[in-house]
C-alpha cells in the first residue's frame, strides 16, 4: 500500500517513527515538548519507547521511567545513537530526547548507518524537530542540519515563546521558505500562566520527582491548587489540539488515520524572504 508522506513525496506505508530535536542548544523546551507530546500518544493509545541521552535533566525518563531508557554515554557516543537507530522497527514511535551539541554527533550516526535507506527498508521514517532562534550560530546549525538531511525526512518547526520570545531571523527568511519547500509542520506551543507554572514546580519539588501531566491533572491526593489544575488541563487539551493537527508527522499512518485535527493549525505567514537569516525583520 502507498501513502503520502507530509512533505508529499510517495512511499510504502509508514509503519515506525522515529521523532527527535536535531540542535546544539538547549534550555529551548525540547524536553518539555516531548513529556507533553509522550502525553499525547498515550491518549491516542500509540505504543512509544523514548530514549533519555540527557543525563544531567533526565526529565523524560523520570517522568516516564516505564517508557523511556535512560542512556548513559559511552566513549563512542555515535555508536550509543546507533544503537537506538536500529531499534526504530521494534516499536510503533521512538523517541530521542538529546542532550545539548549532540547535533554533530546524530548526523553522523544517521549518515554512517544511511539511516533513510535503512528507514525505507523498515518501513518507517524519521521526524526532526527544530527550534528557530535569534541567534546566528543556532540558525546556521540548524541550515547545515536542513542542508544535509533535506527531504530525507519530515520537518516541524516549532515555537516556544515562553523559551524564544521572537524568531526574527528566522521568519521568512530563505531557511524557512526552504522547510516549506519540504511541506514542513508546525508547532506553536501556547503559553502557561507563570504562577501555574511554578506552582506545579513546587509541587514536583515536594514530591521530589518530576509529574507527568496526566497525574498532575487527575491525581487528587497531590497538593496542586484546584484553579492551576484547572488552567493546566486548559492548556494540556490546547496543545493536544495542536498535536492533532500534525499528527502526520509524529506517529505511523496506522495511527494518524484515526485522529481527527478539531481544527487547522495554520502556520505564520511568510513575511519577508532574505537570503539566510532575515536581518530586515530586526531593524
């Protein structure tokens, strides 16, 4: 059977992804993404191993330590990403949450497996996220990543203005009419109340472990005030919503044929296109 892969190009159906954050830096809110997104496929029922490759946060594997691996590195930290490369056919989605500056070292792993031959041989396809940044040196990271991977892959762009208040260089800039080119998805994550937020950090404080939003939400016995609950699982359902809407681009067919996006999420419109970074948009 065929389908149509989101960026449109036509291939066996899609039985494994593999979905993962390609950037050197950090503190953006990959792993805050993933927990939410992890939250969102036990929803939908879809069956997921992560892989925690940052030791020092370890946040996804402390928040779903039944799912996730904790991946202590080694002294060929290329070879420990291979590993869970050839593993993508094992299960429905595979998650990687990777330290900071693993970059260089998942493109090569990726480059020396030929991990997208591999893919196509395994009936599954990778999903790589990127988080723009008024910074030159991210954004230069992040066109080597979309240069050397190309439409080998599914792209989603996302926003986090909590952690990147602005993208300037990025919105319309070549780079970004590029990922369009590849029919990229996007991911605007909405913001959550401060006083929310830092009312389930100290919850989680506590407790002395981290919550998944799940148990946040609908464990009683947990000392979380009724309104943060409340705004929590306000803004919980809004990003499920957005997650619906890219559906296509995180799980197998098998399941993104059965979740129904309630609403189109339509990404920015293009403003200006500048060669690289659009230095217009800050002037």
């Amino acid at each position: 059977m065929k389908t149509d892969n989101p960026n449109g190009t036509s291939t066996s159906k899609i039985k494994h992804r593999l979905v993962l954050p390609i950037q050197t830096r950090g503190s953006l809110g990959k792993s805050t993404e993933a927990i939410i997104r992890a939250e969102w496929m036990r929803q939908h029922r879809v069956p997921w191993k992560g892989y925690d490759l940052d030791v020092y946060n370890r946040t996804l594997s402390e928040t779903y330590p039944d799912e996730v691996t904790l991946v202590e590195p080694s002294r060929e930290p290329v070879s420990d990403i291979i590993k869970i490369l050839r593993k993508v056919n094992q299960v429905a989605v595979t998650v990687i949450d990777p330290q900071a500056h693993m970059n260089k070292t998942i493109l090569s792993a990726i480059a020396q497996i030929d991990f997208p031959k591999f893919a196509v041989e395994a009936q599954a396809r990778a999903t790589v996220l990127i988080f723009p940044i008024d910074e030159v040196s991210d954004m230069e990271d992040i066109s080597e990543t979309v240069d050397t991977l190309g439409d080998s892959v599914d792209w989603i762009i996302v926003r986090n203005r909590e952690r990147i208040p602005t993208t300037k260089f990025f919105d319309g800039s070549a780079l970004e009419k590029q990922l369009q080119g590849y029919k990229a998805g996007y991911l605007d994550l909405p913001p959550l109340l401060t006083d929310t937020r830092n009312h389930l950090r100290g919850s989680q404080l506590k407790l002395g472990r981290t919550l998944s939003p799940a148990e946040a939400i609908s464990n009683p016995s947990l000392e979380i005030d009724a309104v943060h609950r409340i705004l929590f699982q306000k803004w919980v359902a809004e990003v499920f919503r957005r997650l619906d809407a890219i559906g296509s681009y995180l799980v197998p067919d098998e399941y993104a044929e059965t979740i129904k996006p309630s609403a189109e999420v339509r990404p920015d419109k293009a403003r200006r296109t500048a060669a690289g970074i659009n230095l217009e948009n800050i002037l």
